[in-house]
C-alpha cells in the first residue's frame, strides 16, 4: 500500500500568530531540518520511503480552478485556503497502521499537522476502469 504523508507545518495554518507564518523568502534552519533528515533516513533504510519533498510557500505557487469547465489560473498566496501542505513523503508500507506508525515518528514541530491518504492502485480500482485506464495509454 502506497500513503501519501503531507505535513502541514504550524506555518501555515490560519491560526498562526503572524510573527510565526512560513511566508515568501522563508526557508527552514539546519536544527530545523537535521532531526527531520534522520526521520527520512530512517523510513529510507526501513525500505518503506519511495519519495520526499518540502513546498515553496503558497506565494510561489498558482491554483488552476475549472468554474463551468474553463480553466481559471489564480497566481498565490491564496488567502482563503486554510491548510496549506509545507511537503510530504510518499510511502510504501504493507497497512494504513504501518503509515500511521511511521507519522506519530516524525519530529514535528509544535503545533503541525501530518495528513495521511492512501493512494489508489490499479488494483483497487473496478475491472472496467482498469480496462479504461490500460486502453488510454
């Protein structure tokens, strides 16, 4: 089973006093980042870490809507969002329990968020969508 971890840091929530918020030109500290480097490292020699990656703040970002079926492109920050994901980690391990172990590990920081999503398999989805999704390629 495939879980993407997303981590929304304390930085981004709403509630955040402003002195606090992860915003353009911000980029986390070395005592920030060296326990968070061992936490990869270990998912990385438990075999289960097949990827990881922090985002840019939203002010670097764009947000393509699809009102009435039209793409709209909003160039960010995006004000209205609540929580923002500061990155994420995509793994493979055998139960969503396993995931769940692996985030109450992380080194987090007071106040963030870990969101964890299975990701869907080819497997998992109906015969006659996997039928589909093999003839469009």
């Amino acid at each position: 089973m495939r879980f993407l971890m997303m981590m929304i840091p304390r930085g981004y929530q709403p509630d955040t006093p402003a002195s606090e918020k992860q915003e353009d030109g911000y980029q986390p500290t070395a005592e920030e980042m060296t326990p968070m480097g061992k936490f990869n490292d270990d998912m990385e020699a438990a075999g289960i870490l097949l990827t990881v990656d922090g985002l840019h703040p939203l002010s670097r970002g764009a947000r393509v809507t699809f009102p009435q079926g039209n793409a709209t492109v909003t160039d960010g920050p995006f004000i209205e969002t609540k929580e923002v994901i500061g990155g994420f980690w995509i793994i493979q391990v055998k139960s969503k329990q396993e995931a769940i172990d692996w985030a109450r590990r992380c080194p987090a920081l007071n106040g963030d968020v870990i969101e964890l999503r299975e990701i869907w398999e080819m497997e998992d989805l109906p015969a006659e969508v996997q039928k589909a999704a093999v003839h469009r390629q």
